[in-house]
C-alpha cells in the first residue's frame, strides 16, 4: 500500500546504486569478451593462454556477484518505489 509520507531520496539512492553496478557489470563484460577473443587468437595460433583463462575466470566470478548485488538491489528499489504515493495531475 502507498505511504503519504514516503519518502524519494532512498529510491533516488538505491537507483543510482543499481545503475552503477550494472554499468559496472556491462563494462566487465566488455572487458571479458575482448579477453575471450584474444584466447581464441592464441588458441589458433598454438600459444599458451592459461594466465588469460584465469583472467577471464576472475572476470566471471565478479560479474556473478554483481549480478547477484544487482538482482538484490532491484528487490529493494520495486519495494521502495511501490510504497510512493503516485502524483495528481493538475488537469484533473
């Protein structure tokens, strides 16, 4: 149910929080797709890619948990925006 007085600074903090790991999350990605590709060179070529394997391992641990911090964070921010009271347009 909507709180008259709820207040918005904890949904404006909570969605900046959320934004950031995602953008975090979306630039680790990046980040592991271009080690990923860079394996397949060596691959192709015969060389030794283990340190690059565990490189791109670390990056998948990380987004994993941030993944899981985001999921975490986007409960909170539905829960806190769901108790906002919606706004009355002028017109009607």
């Amino acid at each position: 149910s909507k709180v008259p007085d709820a207040s918005i600074k904890k949904s404006l903090e909570l969605d900046q929080k959320l934004r950031h790991v995602k953008t975090e999350v979306e630039k680790l990605k990046s980040e592991r797709n271009a080690l990923s590709t860079q394996i397949g060179e060596k691959k192709r070529k015969g060389e030794n890619c283990d340190a690059l394997l565990e490189e791109v391992n670390k990056y998948a641990d990380k987004i994993h948990q941030l993944d899981k911090e985001s999921t975490l964070l986007e409960e909170e921010f539905t829960a806190a925006i769901s108790v906002l009271p919606n706004i009355p347009m002028k017109d009607i």
